[in-house]
C-alpha cells in the first residue's frame, strides 16, 4: 500500500469538518467593520476611510523537526513571516506588522535567537515591523529540544484594491509563479516517506543538482510581495491562490467564484526534481502529490484575460499554466 498523506497522520478533511462545526459561532462574533467569511487566505476589518485591515495566522508545521534534526533554525523563522505575508497578499494586502508565538519546555537561548533573529529579518526585508511576541516555557509538554511556532500578521489594503474572487471571469488567465520547494507544507508526507525508505538527508545526490535532500527540504518560502507589486503595476490582477495546505485542490478553488473552475496544463512546467525524488521513493500516487504538495508552483495568479503577456513580461519566471472555465465538477481543477 502507497503511503499517503493521511496515512503519515494528516487528513486535510479533519479541518474542513472542525471549521463547520463552528462557523456559526464564529458568526456570532461579527461586527459591522468585519468583510466577509471565515475560508479565506485572510481576515478583513475595515477601520477608518477606505483602509482595509487584513489579518493573517499560521505556523510552520512539522518542517519544525527537520530544523531540529538539521540545525537549520533560521529557516522556519524566515518560513513562517514569508507564509504570512503570502496569504496577506492573496486578499491584496501589504505587510504592516507581525507578532510570534515560540513555545518549549525550555528555552535554549541560541536556538531562540536564530529563530526570532530570522523572524525579524524576514521582517525588515519586507517592511513589516516585529511588534511584539509570547515566549512560553511549557516543561513536559514538548521534546527535549523540540519547540513550536505560530505567526500573526496584519496587512492593510484600500478597499477598492482589495483582490476578489467574485471579479474572476471565464477565460481569465492562470500565471504561476515557481516555489523553492515544498515551502511550509506536506511535511508530515515528506517526513514519513524519509524514515521510511530511509532516504539520507545528507548526501549529495544527481537529481538534485549535486545538492543534499536536507538542503531541498529546508529551502526557504519564498516571499512574493515585490512579485505581486510588480504585476499589479502592469496588469489587473484578479485574484491569487496561495498553494499551501491541501495542494492545488485545497487552494486554488479558494481564488475563484462559485460555478468557474481551472483548466491547468501540468506539461506547461518542469516539475522540481525534489518532489520526483521524494514521490518516488514513497510509491505517492500522482493525485496524492498534487493533493499534499505545489509540485514547484507555490503561487497562482489569475489575470484578465488578453494581459497574460504583459504578466510574463513583467515577471520574467512566470508561467503561463492555464485559464478559467466553467466548471460544476466537485473538483474545480481540471488538469488539461
């Protein structure tokens, strides 16, 4: 039997059916200044004149323990900042301010400050203050050695330049841009296919460049901030999907409007060896990786249709990957 990413113990389906038992009551908290619904990439709360607030949360997930087992601490502190402002800009929105979250059972004091000390980097690179944090020590609660993460961003956007799927029209163009990599997700897959082929992190190998697998799997998530000003400088920029949880399936639908899906042409990019090295030696079925990981498309863009160019010409690794069509299917990506 093929390992799959529920059988590494993650079940994206556990998190649909945990939201929809509380959405009601999520509701209930709602004021006049919230736009919008639980589901999306961010949270709006409009404030004063036209200024959109755009708040944002996650973590790293267990990429954590392969910086621990690697020594790559750095990494996850950029990751989670970069995976902030990412689902930021999905809504639209520049980064304005950040607060962690590093929990342990007890502080290593180098550890804690490569961690945060790249948090604040990521931080200063895109403009975004460090406000503040919680450092918790929780013995008994956590590994020797081991720690957790959670970031929250807010970003601000004018509400007339807020990115809406209801603007996403048929026949739009689909403009992705590459990932370094699995970025902050599919770990626990990653992860369980290592142990269990056996797979060693440190050696050099071929498929990657003469590269280690620990290096390819602790690249960095690349941020896409001066990307998406760039195209919003040329083109109109409709929506944006940010391929995270859940692979292409999980995220892209949420860029696009009720009865409109994605024709996406898979021949249009070369999948990075990574994701070949790692489905491979995990018998993962092709469905699988496209369902857990980005398969090196880490954002998608949708673009009116007729600008495709000047979107390309304006960000020379993008790619053009598909259009939007009309779709009534239960999955809304068509791999054309």
């Amino acid at each position: 039997m093929s390992t799959t990413y529920r059988s590494a113990g993650v079940d994206v389906r556990r998190a649909t059916d945990a939201l929809s038992r509380i959405r009601d009551r999520v509701a209930r908290t709602k004021r006049p200044e919230v736009i919008g619904d639980i589901g999306a990439f961010g949270g709006l709360f409009r404030v004063a004149g036209d200024l959109v607030l755009v708040a944002t949360t996650d973590g790293v997930g267990t990429k954590l323990e392969l910086a621990r087992r690697l020594d790559r601490h750095e990494a996850v502190g950029a990751d989670l900042v970069n995976h902030c402002v990412n689902d930021a800009l999905a809504m639209g929105a520049e980064p304005l301010f950040f607060l962690d979250y590093f929990s342990t059972s007890r502080i290593q004091p180098l550890v804690f400050e490569r961690v945060v000390g790249a948090m604040a980097d990521a931080c200063a690179a895109q403009g975004c203050a460090l406000l503040g944090g919680e450092t918790a020590e929780m013995p008994g609660m956590y590994a020797e050695g081991a720690y957790d993460l959670a970031g929250f961003l807010v970003g601000g956007v004018a509400r007339d330049r807020l990115l809406d799927p209801a603007s996403v029209r048929e026949g739009d163009a689909l403009v992705g841009l590459p990932s370094t990599g699995l970025h902050t997700n599919g770990y626990s897959l990653a992860r369980a296919i290592v142990d269990r082929a056996g797979l060693d992190l440190g050696a050099p190998r071929p498929e990657l460049r003469g590269g280690t697998l620990g290096d390819a799997l602790m690249a960095v998530h690349r941020c896409y901030l001066e990307d998406v000003r760039a195209l919003r400088a040329r083109v109109t920029l409709r929506s944006i999907a940010h391929l995270t949880g859940g692979g292409w399936e999980g995220n892209l639908p949420r860029a696009l409007p009720d009865g409109l899906g994605a024709a996406v042409d898979r021949g249009a990019w070369s999948v990075p060896p990574l994701f070949r090295v790692l489905g491979d030696a995990g018998s993962i079925a092709e469905r699988e990786r496209y369902d857990t990981w980005n398969m090196g498309i880490g954002l998608v863009c949708v673009v009116a249709a007729g600008e495709e160019r000047d979107a390309l010409r304006a960000l020379p690794d993008a790619i053009l990957i598909g259009r939007v069509e009309r779709s009534s299917a239960a999955t809304r990506v068509r791999w054309a």
